[in-house]
C-alpha cells in the first residue's frame, strides 16, 4: 500500500491518507532528529478519550523502527493532520513496563495487531499524542 498512498497524498496535498478510508488514520508532522526538516508519515492510529492518539512504529513489520520514531523521540512537540484538521500534540513514548496494558487497548480495536511485534523481532515503539 505504501506506494499508492504516497502518490494519493500528492493528489489530495497530503491532508488525506488513503488508509483512513479503512481505518482512523492521520498525518503525522515532525521534525527530523537529523536534518531539522519538517517531515510527513501517513499513519493508523488507535483512538482514545479526549482526542488522544496511540501510534504505533510497525514499519509492517520490517526489522527497523521506522524514522518517525526517532524524530518523535528527539522532538516531541509535533502536529498531526486529522480529516483535513492540522493539530498540535505533544508525544510520549509508552513506558516499557505499560507496552502489554497498552497492546491490550490497542487489540480491543485491531485483534492481532500485536503479530508485527513478533514478526519484526523488534518491541515496537508506541507513542501517546496529546492535542495540545
């Protein structure tokens, strides 16, 4: 689906990823750890109470976190995209010691999710974004 998705957020200005038409999905704005550039990942999120948003760093499954981890780890004060709705939000990495409460949350809305931890042979990185 990657490729498809990108050449769909060129067409819609990227305000719109393919994924949400399936799934609650978002663009996420950060900045680079590296270069201090504005970077844009379409991503799946799981909802919670108060427009707060899980993001998980699945890179489907590959054996890598993918850049926005890191990005996010190094500047968390980013904005997400939300059905054509730029917000600001604050991310917090999930503590290790709540990844299985947090996992269980995240199975209530996607059942077997969790299988692209075991696949990557990675713990995957999961961040909490607060509207801020």
């Amino acid at each position: 689906m990657p490729p498809v998705e990108k050449v769909w957020a060129r067409l819609s200005g990227g305000k719109f990823p393919l994924s949400g038409v399936l799934v609650p999905s978002l663009v996420l704005h950060t900045i680079g750890a590296k270069s201090g550039v504005e970077r844009d990942s379409p991503l799946m999120y799981c909802p919670e109470p108060d427009g707060v948003m899980l993001i998980t760093g699945s890179n489907f499954a590959r054996d890598s976190h993918p850049a926005w981890t890191a990005n996010l780890a190094a500047h968390p004060d980013a904005a997400v995209t939300v059905k054509g709705k730029r917000t600001s939000v604050h991310a917090e990495r999930i503590a290790d010691d709540k990844l299985d409460e947090t996992w269980a949350y995240i199975e209530r809305q996607w059942p077997g999710y969790r299988a692209y931890e075991r696949s990557s042979g990675r713990t995957l990185r999961i961040f909490r974004l607060t509207p801020r």
